[in-house]
C-alpha cells in the first residue's frame, strides 16, 4: 500500500508541539486500504492527500526525510506551503502522486487538523492519521461550493460518507461548522439526498 510505504518512510512525529517540528494527517485515502478505516465507500483514486504543520525552515529536514524514492523539490514546496496552496510529490517506485497541503490559518482548518484519528491499518501494525468523517463532509461540502456546486466526486463522497458514518457521526459538530462556514442549505440537501 502506497500510504503504509510513505508512513514507513516519513518521520513525522504525530505528537510534535505547533512550530517545533511538524505534524500531519492523511486527507483522503488509498482506495486498498480497508473499509473500516475510512468513513466513507472505497473508491479508486490517483493520489494521497495529505496536510502537514509544517514551518517554512523545516521544508528541507521534511524533504531529506523522504529519502530518494521521492521526487520532490524544497524551493517549490516552500513556495506552495508560504502560498497556502499544494505541492505534488511523487513516491516513484509506485508512481504515486502525493498531494501536501500546508495546514490553513482558519478557526475550521485548526479544528479540523485537531480532531485527526489515529486508526490500524490492515493486519500489518501500521497506523495512520485520517481526517474524522465530519471533516471530511464539511471539507467536501467546502470544495463543492467553491468549485461552483459541479463536482459529482465530491458530493457522491459526501453521501456514501453519510451512508456509512452518519448514524455514529457528531451532528453537533457538523452542524456548528456548516451554520459557520455557510454550508447549512447544502449539508441538508446532501442529507437528504444519503437518506434516501
């Protein structure tokens, strides 16, 4: 599994203060690992996604952390994590694309990285952070409504979420985020839409 081997080989300490080293949390998820550990349906995909507390000053320690079956460049990731933006790293035994996003400023990306699960993986000891199941619905709804309310992905993964999560998810946590983040029409619509 691509994401075991970049577990495997990120150092990236789980438990590390804000702004003394980094930490990080696996957005999305590879569509091998089991359905236990992701809130919503499997699915294939082309990439991992994944967020990373990671200071300016520490984008070259990360870099070399990767080690050499990694493509990745410390200027260009400097350059996306100051922009607020990603930056791709290719894990090239596998030809695996690595999406590394830079943790947001806002009150929601701080919440949002804070309530990160650590869960097993398979029968192999691994464990990996995975965003919670409302995160990952408000994220979705986010990324729908500013893409202009087109992307079937997105709102296909915020259903089978809720189809297979939504009976053990925080309802109070979700609807807080979604009155403060605008999305309360879209996540009763999409509601909706998974009850049926």
């Amino acid at each position: 599994h691509a994401s075991i081997v970049l577990r495997r080989r990120l150092p990236l300490p789980s438990h590390a203060p804000r702004g003394k080293g980094w930490g990080w949390g696996l957005l999305e998820r590879d569509h091998s690992l089991s359905r236990r550990t992701t809130p919503g349906e499997p699915r294939a995909t082309n990439d991992i996604d994944i967020v990373v507390d990671l200071p300016l000053g520490r984008c070259g320690a990360f870099v070399e952390a990767l080690g050499a079956d990694f493509e990745a460049d410390v200027a260009e990731l400097r350059r996306a994590i100051a922009d607020g933006g990603s930056y791709n790293i290719f894990y090239l035994p596998l030809v695996t694309k690595i999406d590394v996003f830079g943790l947001g400023a806002s009150a929601y990306d701080e919440s949002e990285f804070s309530r990160r699960r650590e869960i097993g993986v398979g029968g192999t000891g691994e464990r990996l952070w995975f965003k919670s199941p409302e995160d990952t619905v408000i994220r979705k709804l986010l990324w729908f409504r500013d893409g202009g309310g087109v992307s079937t992905k997105q709102w296909r993964d915020v259903v089978q979420v809720l189809r297979v999560s939504g009976a053990s998810m925080d309802r109070g946590y979700l609807e807080t985020w979604a009155a403060r983040l605008g999305l309360t029409a879209l996540l009763a619509r999409v509601s909706g839409q998974a009850a049926s």
